[in-house]
C-alpha cells in the first residue's frame, strides 16, 4: 500500500469516528430527554452527568440538564449548573436565554434581568427576552421602562399576544383618574347625612401614585342643618423587593361644630408575606361624624 492510499484510509477512519462519536452525543442526549419526558429524572441526570464529564462543553446537554432539574424544582442545582458552565464558556448564549427564561419563571427578577440584557447583547431582536423585561420592569413598578419593551416588541411583531396584553394592562393601570361618589344615609336618631365626594389619582411608578380627594358632607339632625369639608393628598410607595406597600396621606379637615381647620392623616403599610397572606397596619387621625352629639362637640378619633 503506498502512501497515498494510507492516508486516504486514515482521513476516511477519522471520518467515521467523527461521525460514530457525534451519533453517540446524539443519542445518548436523545434518551435522556426520553427519561426527563417520562419523568425518570434521576436516570436522566446521571446519563447527563457522566457524558458532560466526558463533553464538559457539549451545550445541548447542559441546556437539557438544567431543564430537567428545574422540572425537579431543584432550583438551586439548576442555578449551579447554569452559573458553572457560563463562566467556563461565556459565548453560549442559548443557555443564558434558557437561564433567564427560568429565573423568570421562579420570579427571581432582578438575577433575571441581568442574564437576559446580557443575552440581549448578541440577540438584540429577541422577543422573548424583550417580553420577559418588559414584564419584569411592568411588575416592579416601572411602566415606562415596560412600555419602551413592549413598544420595540410591536415594531418587529404588530400581532404579538404577549406585548398586546401587557401594553392594554399598563395603559389601564397609569391612565388618570377621576372617581366622583355620592351617597345618602339616614337612620332613627334622627339624622340624615349626604356625602360627596371627588377623587384622582395618577400611577406614575412604583413610588409615585399620588392621589387627591375632596369630600363634602351635608348634615340634618334635629331640625339644624351643618356641613363638614374634608380635603386629603396622598402617595403610595411599592418596594417590590421587599413586597411592601406604603400608604400616606395628609390632609385639612373643617369640622362642622365651629368650622375650625384640623390636621388629619394616616399612614398604612402592607407587608406580603406569602402569595395569599399579607401583613397589614395602619394608625390615622380623622373626624368622627356619626352622631347627633359629634355635631355639637369637636371629636377626632386615633385609630391604629
């Protein structure tokens, strides 16, 4: 056999090594996600385990392993996988999005984000990582940062469910309000009451939500009529990190007795605690106006 007849036999055994590992990586990740679909979890990372050992930067691997981990709820392991392999391969870009998407899912927003704009470095026309930041920014507070996401969102997909939905929510929750109410009330003291009342208010973001509020009531109790004006501003402030809300608000009131101003006021705060249980407390300081003895004599009530 001359030589150039051995080589051509050595190019065409590499050729089919080439090909035998390659059918090999393929298979072996084939029947791991077999496993994952039939819910053979532990099988599925022990094959994955070991071949990654063997092709520590085969990605597909990595990005089913991951997958198959957060269906264990194995969060923690899923965030060491990811972590791991990034460091050591910083251009994988799929598994960022697959990281993001993830962080996403389990509500770790802030981590989140700093995956997805990464990604969005070499992807910058990607709607799904622009849709999960838009909806992270809309969900901490920050519409206009959500509406800039959406927007380009729009630009590339006009029909784009996601954004649509998103876009139609955070117009209706920052669009100005006015809310005017009216209400009569009698009962056997005797004494009959009608109050007014106007009020607005404007989302502007998580810690601007400024509302104001105008109420007039119109008293008539033994045969003597009296008014009462009561004007409050306030603000809402939404820490989303730490799931609480901060209720203020300040205001004049002129009590009906001597039409003398007072300050009142009141200062409240919710607390989320878990998804279906809050912490709430307030105190404030307003009039009481419930009887025909509160029109004869000033009476401000504390309450906590």
């Amino acid at each position: 056999m001359n030589s150039t007849k051995f080589f051509l036999l050595l190019l065409i055994l590499a050729g089919h090594f080439v090909m035998a590992q390659s059918a090999n990586l393929t298979d072996t990740i084939e029947v791991a996600r077999k496993l994952g679909y039939e819910k053979k979890y532990s099988d599925a990372i022990s094959l994955l385990s070991a071949y990654e050992i063997k092709y520590p930067t085969e990605i597909n691997s990595v990005r089913l392993h991951a997958q198959i981990l957060y269906w264990m709820k194995e969060y923690k392991a899923v965030a060491e996988l990811c972590e791991t392999y990034l460091k050591n391969n910083p251009k994988q870009q799929y598994l960022k999005l697959d990281y993001g998407r993830i962080l996403f899912e389990l509500k770790e927003y802030d981590k989140a984000k700093t995956i997805l704009n990464d990604y969005l470095k070499t992807d910058i026309t990607n709607v799904e990582a622009k849709n999960m930041l838009g909806t992270i920014a809309y969900w901490q507070g920050q519409p206009k940062i959500a509406t800039y996401y959406f927007k380009d969102v729009l630009h590339q997909y006009p029909s784009n469910e996601w954004a649509l939905r998103l876009m139609k929510e955070i117009n209706r929750a920052t669009a100005p309000y006015i809310q005017l109410n009216s209400a009569y009330t009698e009962d056997t003291q005797p004494m009959s009451f009608i109050n007014s009342r106007v009020e607005s208010g404007w989302y502007r973001s998580s810690l601007l939500f400024p509302k104001i509020s105008l109420q007039q009531q119109h008293f008539n109790a033994e045969g003597e009529t009296k008014n009462s004006l009561l004007f409050q501003v306030g603000n809402t402030f939404s820490f989303s990190k730490i799931k609480t809300d901060i209720i203020l608000s300040a205001g004049l009131f002129k009590n009906p007795v001597d039409n003398k101003i007072q300050a009142i006021g009141s200062v409240g705060i919710n607390k989320k605690l878990f998804n279906s249980i809050s912490l709430s407390a307030m105190a404030s300081r307003i009039p009481y106006l419930n009887t025909i003895s509160s029109l004869k004599n000033n009476v401000m009530q504390n309450n906590v």
